[in-house]
C-alpha cells in the first residue's frame, strides 16, 4: 500500500517531513506488479482515506534502491537480493503447508528504515486472518455436546433410584440437555459460517450464535531482515478480550458470577474415578446374582453326599467370591462411603438404605441441591473407618467357613467306619445332615455379600452422582456455564494460533523443544481494559477464561499428510482434561526429540497482565477502585516468576536464563508502584515473555484500536532495541498510518479511522496515541 501526501513544509526544508504531510489518499498494488521487467510503469487508483470514493489515478515506476550512502546506486545483484529476500519471505516460510493451515487472508507491507549506523532495515509486516477463529469452537462445541450426551447415559445406567436421588439425576439431565441443545443449534451456525468465514468482526462480538468465536482474531507478524541478511520474526496474536458479550455484563463477568454462587458440595471426584465407580458398580451388580445361585447350587449338590460334587459346586464359588471381594476392597469404596457420612454429618440424618443397595429419603424437607444430605443408616454417630474392611473381609471368612464345612464333611465321607463305631452315632451321614451343616453357613455368606455389596453400590451411585453433579450443577446456572465455555472457546482459539506459529517457528530449536517437554509453554495475554462499566465485566470473564486454560495441554502428533486439512490443529478430551493436537509433516515430525514424538504433554502456563489506559480508567483510578487490576497483575506477577524459576530449575544451562532476574525485578516494580497507567508493566512483561520463548497475545474491547497502539508500539521497540531503529516516531507513525493495523480498521467497520476523539487521546499515554489524521469518532 502506497500513501499520496501533500507537503505542506517550504521547499528544500526536510527536517520535519513527517509532521508536516497531510494525507490525501491511498492504493494499494503488490511488489510483483511493480517489478515486472517489461512493465516499467503501474497505474493505480487512489482513494479517499476512507477508502471509498476515488479521486485520483497514479502513474508509478520502479528504480534501484540507494545503497548505504545515499548518493550511490547498489549494484544490481543487491537489488536483485531484495526481490529475493521478499519473494522468500512470501513463498517459503508464509506459504509453507503448516502456515497455510493456520493462518489465511494475508495483508503486508513493506518498509524499509534506516539504522543507526545510516544502513537500512527490511522491515516485512504481515496481519492474518486463521481457520482456527471458527475450527478450534465448532470441536469444542462437538466435544461438550458428546460429553453432555456421554453425562446422561451415565446417570440414566445407574437404573433405578430412591425418590430424591431420582431428582439429583433429572436435575442433572436437565442441565445436561439444555446445554446439549443450546451447543448443537450454536454448531449448527458456525458450520455455515466457516464455509465462507474465518473473521468475526467486532460488529457482531454480540451475536448469539458467534458467542464461541473469537473477535477479530488474527496473527500480527513482523519479519526483519538486518542490512547483512539476517532476519528474525516476531509475532504476537490480537483478539477481542475472551468475554461474553452476548450475555452482557449487567451482572460482572464470571469472576464476580462464580463467587457468588455457593458450592454446595465437598467431595468431587476425578473423571477417572468416577469410570472406575461405574465399573464396579456393575462388577458387584453383576457377581451378587452369580454367587447367590451358586451357594444355592452347592446347597443342592450337598443332598447327593457325593463329595467329588460338592468341590466342582464349590470352586466356582470360590472364584467368584474372589473376584468380588476384590472388588470391594477398591480403596475408592471405603473413600466415598467416609465422604458420605462427612457431608451427612454436616447435615441431617433423612435416610436409610433400601436392600438394592439405593437410599430413601424419608424427609419431606430434603434439599436436591446437594448429596450431602444423604447418609448410609448408622447406629453411631462416628464413623469407624475400619467398619468397611469388616464388611468385605466377613464375605471372604464367610467362604472360608463354607470352603472347611466342605472339608469336614468330605472327611467323613472317607471313613464312614469310624462313624459307625462312635457310641451314639448314625449309621451313615444323611443328605439332611450336610444341608443342615452348609445351610447356616450359606445364608451368612448371603447375609455378609448383600450388606457390603448394599454400601458398595451406594457409594459408587454416590462418587457417580457426585461427579455428574460436580460438573454440571455444581458449575451453576446453565447460562453460567455456557458463559465460561464461550470465554474458553475464545481463549482457547488465540492461544492455539499463538502455539502453532511458535511450534512452527522453532522445529529446529533444541533448546526451545527441550523447554516444551520439560516445563511447558508460557503464554502472556496483555489487556488493556479498563476497570470501569461494561469492560471491568470483560476483564473479570478474561481473567476466568484464561486460567481455565492451564487445564489445556498440547502434543505433538505426526500428519498423515501434507495437505491443509491434515496439518489442522484439533481438539480432544473432555472439559478440564483437553489435549490439543499439533500435526507436523513426517519430516519434521521424525526430527523432534523422542519425548515429543512419544506423545509427551506439553502443559500450560497462561499469566495475564492488565493496565487500563484510555478515558475510562482515568475515572477509574481518580474516583472507583482499581482492585481487581491490581489483584490480577500482582497474582499473575507470581506465577510468571514460578514459571521462570521452574525454568531455571529443570533447565539451568539455557543462555535466554541470563536477564531473567533483572526483568523479573523490574516486574515486580512496576508491580508494587501505585504509579497510574503504569504501561511499563506491559512492556516489562512481554519482555519477558520474549525471553522465555513465551506465546504472546494482545487484546482489548474489539482488537481493533487500542490493540492497534500497543502492536505497533511493541513493534517498534523491538526495531529499536534489537535493530538500532533510527528514527523511533517516525517508524511508529508510519504502522500507525499506514500499516496493517489500519487495514484491520477498515475490515472491521468499513473505515480508515482509529476510534479516538481528541479529548480521549488526552487521557492516553504519549506513546498509545495515533498520528494526525488517523483517528475519528468512528463505531466501535
């Protein structure tokens, strides 16, 4: 994109150029039109900086590019190199498999900035659109709904229940299934819009059915090639800040929401335990019936007095007895029946179990809302923990009894004779005679196995329920918890973007790929929110959304092939437990370290950093309270710095260790000052983000203004710092102006205008606010 200027300075007079141009217009041509070797001339329009009207037509030609003084001309292998450098750029690292599987829609430009040293630098900047914006919600949204789906046929499998268990489970079916339909009508929707989509702009961050889409995400990449060639990338993500703004914020966000809603229950259970409590509930469901027959079976073989029957009656038994006892000493039975009469005896007692092993309620007043207000029957009002060891190790003394009934009576089988000689005796053992012996000894086996199969089958209904309950009811309303997958989806969407571009980026970084199986990733989310209205409510589910993704881990899998769709990033497990895939092409794949290729899980560790900085804060900071800003940045202060000195423990020898400690230091600063708008704790973090290799993401309300400053800002301090940028402000107006950010303006609300007044500006940090000409009173 070229930019039409009218000079307003006298002639001759250059020293202040860039404050002395009011811009007229632009057009945009690419470099490959400008530099065929035939066509020495381009014509193109020119538009108004609104981008619609045009008002004029340029003639243009290209020439070789001065070389490092500014009155020679390069030799032509140098400007040769230059096509070179950008046609690599384009074709080889942005058009590459992997990057076309996550990012599309590109819009660059180009710059070229002299240093310090008078040299110049080629400064590549690229803005993209991702199929992840619509692809990372709809698996999420498939995977919700199968879990949901899966919840329900859990409980509906538990058969049947006492009355007020019976409403435990429809109160959790009916979470279950409004969520159910409210993720199935919303997946519909976004499987239309993906077909001809990948960008929600900020205009509809309030529809209803895009709730789960990020806004306005894209990958902001810039590329610079120093004056001897070498080059280096530096990206950032931009995305409205993972909020629900369908739902509004009337009522906060999901901070305030969650802590208002009181957990009723104490005990929760993995999702591993409560599959494991399934499976033994059918276990013990399944062996009760098997022994019951089979002591009746010996009972009956017992009249045949025929002891070769009774050992082939008796072995089965004994198996089966074994595997149930088995069974019951499972440590999750005696752990949940000690969590029920916890949470009981907090409460009242209302209940006693019924003999299929299920509990009545006998109080009119039971509460739905939690199981803690069910209990086994007591006679005592301590629990004794080794009560449960007795019931199940009865049924095994109980067979044992039965197994040396069995082989006393074999016994005298074998020498009838010394029977006969007994004063007083029978003549020979009756069948009446051993049924008699076995048949006290078999109904205390029955008795023995339906009391610890009683408490077992409640205890396992309880860690199933309990974990349906924990995961559904527990989580609140269900516009609650629609609430904090929306936020998720959005969070989730930016970070696995972030991730990809870092991945790809690094394949043949080993210290970078030993840090991801030994520690994780970081990944750092600036907000530049103010803690006032509606946004403070953003800043509260943001904050929510992205803790919830430290339950999130990545891993490395290898594609099946090289096309777009197999290289996609996808989404499995369960809420708490999601695993995302990273295809890579065989090549590459068979190039990570073992642990990468084995499947290690790569965890992690999102810290979130907030400073307000426009007109809104102001009020905040003068008249309201700034706590929850400075709650979040002094909490998440702690857990970069764990995560930094984790680092440094598992990974000493790494050279990025070095200036950690300085960095850190002056977080915390910045940390403790009281100093307003204090954006140096922005910049300090996304220092040390850099330095760690971090993921680095950048929102506000919409991404599209304020994100703007804080990119471009960022941008041209890395020019500065790490390639003697020579002239700062002007490169910094130059993004601003004419850069890619301007571009995301114009596609988010059809205008080339910063939404900025001029008293706002006032209120912004000097380094936050955009040239002349480049803001207005614009939708937002």
């Amino acid at each position: 994109m070229i930019a039409c200027t009218e000079c307003l300075c006298p002639p001759g007079d250059n020293s202040s150029l860039a404050a002395q141009r009011r811009f007229l217009g632009f057009s945009t041509f690419s470099i490959r039109d400008l530099l065929r070797p035939k066509e020495r001339h381009l014509s193109v329009s020119v538009r108004t900086m609104e981008g619609v009207d045009e008002v004029e037509e340029l003639r243009m030609s290209h020439r070789q590019m001065k070389g490092q003084g500014h009155d020679k001309i390069p030799p032509k292998h140098e400007c040769s190199a230059l096509c070179d450098v950008l046609h690599s750029s384009v074709h080889d690292k942005v058009n590459s498999p992997m990057m076309r599987a996550a990012l599309c829609a590109q819009v660059c430009k180009v710059y070229r900035f002299q240093t310090e040293d008078q040299r110049w630098l080629l400064v590549r900047e690229q803005l993209s659109e991702t199929p992840l914006s619509f692809s990372l919600p709809r698996q999420l949204l498939s995977a919700l709904i199968h879990e949901y789906t899966h919840r329900v046929q859990e409980v509906i499998e538990l058969g049947d229940l006492s009355p007020h268990w019976d409403g435990i489970r429809h109160d959790v079916i009916s979470h279950c299934n409004h969520l159910i339909g409210c993720y199935q009508d919303t997946l519909v929707e976004l499987e239309k819009l993906s077909a001809v989509s990948c960008f929600k702009s900020s205009s509809r961050k309030s529809d209803a059915h895009l709730q789960f889409v990020p806004t306005n995400l894209h990958a902001q990449r810039m590329e610079v090639t120093d004056p001897d060639g070498t080059g280096a990338w530096y990206d950032v993500i931009t995305f409205g800040a993972p909020a629900d703004h369908h739902q509004a914020f009337k009522h906060g966000g999901l901070k305030r929401l969650m802590s208002k809603h009181r957990k009723y229950s104490s005990a929760s259970y993995l999702q591993d335990q409560s599959s494991r409590a399934r499976q033994l509930l059918s276990t013990v469901s399944q062996l009760q019936p098997h022994v019951f027959g089979l002591s009746e079976e010996l009972l009956s073989v017992s009249s045949e007095l025929n002891t070769a029957r009774l050992q082939e009656a008796l072995e089965p038994l004994t198996q089966q007895i074994g595997q149930l006892v088995h069974a019951l000493k499972d440590e999750l039975v005696k752990s949940a029946l000690i969590a029920i009469h916890g949470q009981s005896s907090a409460h009242f007692s209302c209940s006693h179990v019924h003999s299929n092993g299920h509990f009545c309620d006998n109080s009119p007043t039971s509460d739905r809302l939690s199981l803690g207000q069910q209990e086994v029957h007591r006679r005592d009002e301590e629990y004794d923990e080794d009560e449960w060891d007795i019931a199940w190790a009865n049924v095994a003394t109980s067979l044992s009894c039965i197994i040396a009934m069995a082989d006393r009576l074999k016994g005298q089988d074998l020498c009838p004779h010394k029977q006969q000689e007994t004063p007083g005796s029978t003549a020979s053992p009756s069948s009446s005679s051993w049924q008699e012996q076995l048949l006290p000894l078999v109904v205390t086996l029955r008795d023995c196995v339906r009391e610890a199969v009683t408490k077992a089958q409640a205890a396992m209904t309880f860690v199933v329920l309990q974990h349906a309950v924990v995961l559904t009811v527990d989580q609140g309303p269900a516009q609650m918890v629609l609430r904090r997958h929306a936020v998720f989806s959005q969070a989730i969407s930016a970070l696995v973007c972030g991730f990809a571009l870092k991945l790809y980026s690094s394949l043949d970084d080993h210290d970078f790929l030993q840090q991801l199986h030994t520690v994780g990733v970081l990944a750092q989310f600036e907000s530049l929110l103010s803690i006032y209205g509606d946004e403070e409510g953003m800043l509260e589910d943001m904050e929510v959304g992205v803790a919830d993704l430290s339950q999130v881990a990545f891993t490395v899998t290898e594609a099946e092939t090289d096309r777009e769709d197999d290289l996609l990033p996808t989404l499995r497990g369960t809420w708490y437990t999601f695993v995302v895939e990273m295809p890579l092409p065989a090549e590459m794949f068979r190039s990570l370290p073992q642990q990468l290729r084995d499947g290690c899980l790569i965890r992690v560790h999102p810290v979130v950093f907030n400073i307000g900085i426009n007109q809104q804060q102001s009020v905040a900071e003068r008249f309201g309270d700034t706590s929850l800003q400075d709650r979040l940045n002094h909490q998440n202060c702690e857990r970069l710095r764990g995560y930094c000195e984790t680092l440094r423990d598992s990974l000493p020898h790494l050279t990025c260790l070095q200036p950690l400690s300085n960095m850190l230091s002056s977080l915390d600063h910045c940390v403790a000052s009281r100093k307003r708008k204090n954006v140096e704790l922005l910049w300090t973090a996304a220092m040390v983000c850099r330095q760690v290799g971090g993921v680095r993401l950048t929102s506000c309300k919409s991404a599209k203004d304020r994100t703007a400053m804080s990119v471009t800002l960022e941008q041209c301090v890395l020019l500065r710092d790490r390639h003697t940028l020579r002239d700062f402000n002007t490169a910094l107006d130059c993004m601003r102006r004419d850069g890619c950010r301007m571009e995301n303006v114009q596609k988010n609300i059809g205008g080339r205008k910063f939404a900025f007044s001029s008293v706002q500006l006032l209120t912004f940090p000097k380094l936050y606010r955009p040239p002349d000409g480049s803001y207005g009173q614009t939708h937002t």
